[in-house]
C-alpha cells in the first residue's frame, strides 16, 4: 500500500553505462517530480510532469530524460552516467501543480542512492 | 523567486530539552511553508504545513511551527525532544510548480 514508491533502492553503476529508475504513485494525483540530492543533503528539482505533459525542466543535463507514459508512472533514464551523477533521486507525487497560487502537498518516495564509479 | 534559508546545518540538544530549528523565507506573494523530516537512509516524509489558515500550524510526532509575516520566519519547535527525533529537517517554500528546499538541518539528541 506503498503511495510512492522507487526501483531500485540501490543502484552502483560504472562511468558511461545508462540507467533506469523508475517510479509508480497510488495516490491518484495529476503531478509527479523527480528531485536530486547532492552529498550535501541539498535537494533540487529536476523534473515535474502533469498528466504525462511536462512542466518543469531545470536545466538538467539532456543526458537525463523523463519518461511519463501514465500519470502513474514517472521514470528517469540517464545516459552516459558521470561521476558527479552520484546522488539520491527522489520521485514526488502531488494532486495538482501550483496553478493559479493552489496550495498542494507532495508526497515523496523512499529514494534512488545512486552511486557511479 | 521564492527561497528559504534554514539557519544552523547542525543542531544538537539533550534528550528532553526543547528543540527549536530556524527557517526564514523570501517570497513576493504569500507563501506556502512546509518542514520535511528525514530519517537516515530513508524519504522525505511531511511534518507539517502552512496554508495560511493559521499562524501556529501543529504536525506530527509532537512538533509545531509559528509563521511570523513580521520575521519572515517559520521556525519549528518540540517542547521536550526524543531520541527518535534524531534526523535531518528541510523547511521548503512552494514556488512555481516545485518545492524550493531549504539547505537542511541536522538534529542530534544527546542522551
């Protein structure tokens, strides 16, 4: 009965492979995220999709791509993995985006360590 | 842009004592504040938040959070803290589609 949950919990890949981590909301809401945090703890958004549109892209590197094919579902594809990719992903689900100064919560899932070597 | 500045990347208390964990905000329209709490190796699970229907705002696990427009703060506080309470904190500030996190406070609880 898990809201939010991630694939793998684990994840330690060489430099240059491409990778999947994929992500799965419950919750039925319209908006997933994906958030990185750094070694610091410092979480950023990378990602945010309503009903599989995107809406947010944070001038994230094109090697990171975000695939939504429900809006269930938010998985994100890294190509060419670089050491500085290391870190936690973190999916987020909410039941609507900020539209028109909207108040929502989101909800996030366990986490992706990723670790490149 | 909205922001969020958690004062303090380390906080430590005695088990029992009071914890009190510092945030102040930048926005240009009236915020929506919420703190985060994450415990080793795991999510972000929501603590409590602030919508604007009150000031003083109660969440979960015995914390509570006062919004002060005058300070531009939304400090979080637990009157007597618990072992478990040992984690890492984030106040975050809704912005544009996004959260906007805060860099994140660490508490310790020293039996």
């Amino acid at each position: 009965d898990t809201a939010v949950s991630q694939t793998p919990k684990y994840l330690v890949t060489q430099m240059g492979n491409d990778k999947s981590i994929k992500c799965e909301q419950n919750l039925g809401h319209d908006t997933m995220y994906w958030y990185k945090q750094d070694s610091k703890k410092f979480l950023k958004i990378m990602f945010s999709y309503n009903n599989k549109e995107l809406i947010i892209n944070e001038t994230v590197p094109n090697r990171f791509s975000p695939k939504s094919p429900d809006k269930a579902h938010l998985n994100l594809h890294i190509n060419s993995l670089e050491l500085g990719d290391s870190a936690v992903y973190f999916c987020a689900s909410s039941q609507e985006s900020a539209r028109g100064g909207a108040f929502y919560t989101q909800y996030f899932g366990p986490g992706t360590r990723l670790t490149v070597l | 842009a909205q922001s969020v500045t958690q004062l303090g990347s380390h906080v430590s208390v005695s088990e029992g004592a009071l914890v009190l964990l510092r945030c102040n905000y930048s926005s240009s329209v009236p915020p929506y504040l919420f703190w985060y709490v994450q415990y080793p190796n795991q999510g972000l699970q929501l603590l409590l938040k602030y919508t604007s229907a009150a000031t003083l705002v109660k969440g979960i696990n015995g914390f509570e959070a006062e919004f002060k427009k005058s300070e531009t703060s939304f400090h979080l506080t637990k009157p007597s803290a618990h072992m478990s309470d040992a984690a890492e904190y984030f106040c975050a500030v809704q912005g544009a589609q996004k959260l906007v996190f805060g860099q994140g406070t660490r508490l310790t609880i020293n039996p």
